[in-house]
C-alpha cells in the first residue's frame, strides 16, 4: 500500500484499476488537489487489459504492459490499495475490505469492470474451467493449459477468438462451439460472418456451428477431461474449457445494498448513482437512459476511458454529461483486422439498403451502410482495410452521403505504404450495382492532415 498525506479534506476513492478507473484517477489530479485512492484486488499496477494475450503468446512481458512507471502514482500522489472490497457502506461512507481495513470516502467511484458470464451448466466450476478477463485469468490459464493436447471454447465473439489464438500459438489444437449459424452473427452480417468464420477454420480451428454447450464433465482427477453437446450429445475429450460467452458487470458484491442495480449499476447522464456522491463507470455502469443509438450498458475500452474523463470533470466542479459521440470499435481475428464506424447491424433496419465489396481472395471487405431515401451514410464495417476514425467521425458529424463516402475513400486509406489499394475496384462495383456513375477522388492530403 502506498499512502500519502492528505492535501485536501475531500477523499476521492475509486474501487478498480482498469483503464475507467485511472483515467478518472488521472484527470482528478489534474483538476484538483483531492485525496485520490485507488482499491484493485487483481493488480498493483494498472495495465492494458487487451496485452493479455500477448503475455501468454510470448510477444510481451507483463511490465511491458503497464503504461506507467511505478513511479508515476507516487508523482502523483494516488495511492494505491490491493485489497478487495467485500462491502460498502453508503450511509456512513465507509468501505469494508477483505484485510479487515476501513478506508472512509467523501465521494466514491465505482469502476469495478466485467466478470466472465457463466449460464449455470453442469461442471461449469470444474478444475481446468475458466474464463478470460483478468490478470488471474491469464495466470490460471498458464497452469490449465499446460501440457494439455485439446481446448474447447464456448462462446463466438471477440473474447473467444483471442483464446483461440492463444491456445494455438502453443500447439494446443481448439474446437470452437457457436451457438449460431455464422460466427459472431448477433453482431456481424452475413457476408462478414461468413468471410471471418473461413480465416478461422483456415487457422485449423475445429468450428461447430448450431451447437450449445450441455455439460462439462469431471475425469478420474476431478478435472475437466470432455465436454457435451446439446444437440447431438457428442462428447468432445478435452483437458481445458475456456468459457467466453460473453461478459457481465462485477457488482455481485452490491447486491444486498441499498445501490440501484439492474444487471449493472444504474445512473444517469452524469454517470451518478441513486446515492449523493457515488458514481459509477466503465462495464459495470448501465444507463438509465442510454445516450441516443447506444446500448444501457457500452463494455469497450475507449467509452470506459470516456466515462473515467467525464466523472472526474463532474466531480472536480465541472459538471459534464456522458458524450460518447458516434460509435466505433477495433478487434483483430488472427490475421485479419477489423473496424467499425456508425451502425452496422447485423440485419438491415427499415429504410436502409446497403453496399458490400469483397476481395476476390476473400481477406478483405467493406460493407457501407445508408439510408435508402437520404443516401444519408450510417455506417461501415472494414475488414483486412485501414481506415482513418477521424475521417469516418468527421463525416458522420456532416451527414455525409455515401456516393460521397466512396468518392473520398482515398482520403480515409490508413494503410501503410506499399499495401494495394483497392478504392478504384471498389468504386467500379459500387457502380455496377447501383447505377452510379461516382468517380474517384485524388487522395488530398489537405484533407488527411485536417482529420488529425
């Protein structure tokens, strides 16, 4: 535990050290004199939660992961506790920690992240199950998959694909169950879908499509040694499960409190819970009333650092709603890299019509989405493309047409030099199946250095 004296009589504490928490951490000090205390059970250090598996694959080091030097809290005076949290106390603002300390608080906040969602399956507890979110995770999942021939994953999104490549960077052959059709389809359309699951079985994953989990079952030792399928009752020998269905906000320690809660901690506009003083931010804050076109509860690394920046605003005298702008994500499926700016769904919406490119080897697409009356652009997804996000925010902010989005596609190329340029293939199918009759536009380079 590292403590400094208090410059200011007003305590700030925040329960986790994730990237919510020490953004809000971060930019307090730099408003304000408060007493900062940051309570993490899972680490000294903050770090980035997406390294992770590139510790296990050997491409990092752990230390290589922390952004800060130790030296950086000490700087600037945030102390850093590591405990747990077993009980808040929200009427005489006090927090009861698993060592028997009590670290009282003028205005706390709660950034206490996800845990892996289990669905109540039988042997789901058993040795050699696990999830992937925290730095124990990853220390778990060195010891269970050692010296093991076959992993199974449950569970298609972008948690599970990194385990995947995890386990294989390591010789350990993985079978893939999805309870969809297409990989990821609640999220990604078809043709997407489709392009993704091919690189994945390319990768030598055994992918089983249509399939849930039924049963976890115990060998000799008491640990993990098959799994069952629903379907077809196929056992599947196996000597790890990696439970990657998805994740739930950490607030199980709340919930015989007097905090608001649904399946995350609930507040309003201003991140504030039902209690004076006490906010919530990160994965285990859930709107009361989301911001326009996003979801109650948004689990993604850039909107918890958002969030981390409008609390300590708010708290620091700067009373600032939560603003997370248009939405946007990134992942990378093995090879293949992937971004999203706008809305794509995985289904059209009424009214709008859309436009998909893919590479004739099949590695590569974008798929633009617009309104069909306006040809007012909602959104694109890119896969094996770069794209610039400033241009994609920019344009949305303009409400920019599609033919004007596939005119100045030059203009948003974030590809390094040499990479082939597919912007005139694109343009000429766009054409062919619309009827347009769009030209390229001159990469402008004004235009490129006004987007940064």
């Amino acid at each position: 535990m590292h403590t400094f004296a208090a410059i200011d009589m007003k305590k700030i504490v925040i329960i986790g050290n994730g990237i919510s928490g020490i953004t809000a951490a971060r930019n307090i000090r730099k408003l304000s004199d408060f007493e900062i205390t940051v309570i993490s059970s899972e680490t000294d250090y903050f770090f980035s939660r997406t390294a992770l598996m590139y510790i296990y694959m050997g491409h990092m080091r752990f230390k290589d992961t922390q952004p800060y030097e130790p030296h950086f809290w000490t700087k600037n005076r945030i102390n850093l506790v590591r405990d747990y949290v077993e009980k808040v106390d929200f009427e005489s603002k006090a927090l009861h920690l698993k060592t028997g300390q009590t670290i009282s608080y003028d205005e706390l906040i709660l950034a206490t992240g996800s845990k892996p969602n289990k669905f109540g399956w039988k042997g789901q507890d058993l040795p050699g199950v696990q999830g992937l979110y925290s730095y124990q995770d990853l220390e778990l999942l060195e010891q269970n998959s050692k010296n093991i021939k076959r992993g199974v994953i449950v569970g298609g999104g972008l948690i599970g694909i990194e385990l995947a490549e995890m386990l294989l960077s390591r010789g350990i052959a993985v079978t893939f169950l999805v309870r969809e059709a297409n990989f990821w389809s609640s999220v990604l359309p078809k043709q997407e879908s489709e392009l993704i699951g091919r690189h994945i079985k390319e990768h030598h994953v055994d992918m089983r499509y249509n399939t849930n989990l039924d049963e976890i079952i115990a060998g000799p030792d008491g640990r993990v040694c098959a799994v069952k399928t629903k379907e077809t009752g196929e056992t599947i020998d196996c000597q790890m499960v990696g439970l990657t269905a998805g994740v739930s906000p950490n607030i199980s320690f709340l919930k015989d409190s007097t905090l608001e809660t649904e399946r995350g901690i609930l507040v309003d506009e201003f991140l504030r819970t039902n209690h004076d003083g006490v906010y919530a931010i990160g994965d285990c804050a859930q709107f009361r009333v989301a911001p326009s076109g996003r979801r109650p509860i948004e689990q993604v690394w850039y909107t918890g650092r958002m969030m981390g920046e409008t609390v300590a605003n708010t708290i620091c005298g700067k009373p600032s709603s939560y603003q997370p702008g248009h939405w946007f994500n990134s992942a990378k499926f093995f090879d293949i890299e992937y971004q999203t700016y706008g809305w794509v769904f995985s289904k059209l919406r009424e009214g709008e019509e859309d436009f998909y490119w893919e590479s004739k080897d099949g590695k590569k697409c974008m798929h633009f989405v617009y309104e069909k009356s306006s040809r007012k652009f909602i959104g694109i997804n890119t896969f094996g493309i770069r794209l610039r996000h400033h241009a994609f925010d920019r344009w949305l902010n303009e409400e920019r047409t599609v033919d004007f989005i596939i005119e100045h596609l030059a203009d948003a190329n974030f590809d390094p030099e040499l990479y082939a340029q597919h912007e005139h293939e694109i343009v000429r199918e766009f054409n062919t199946k619309t009827g347009g009759n769009l030209k390229l536009k001159k990469k402008s380079w004004t235009n490129i250095l006004n987007f940064s």
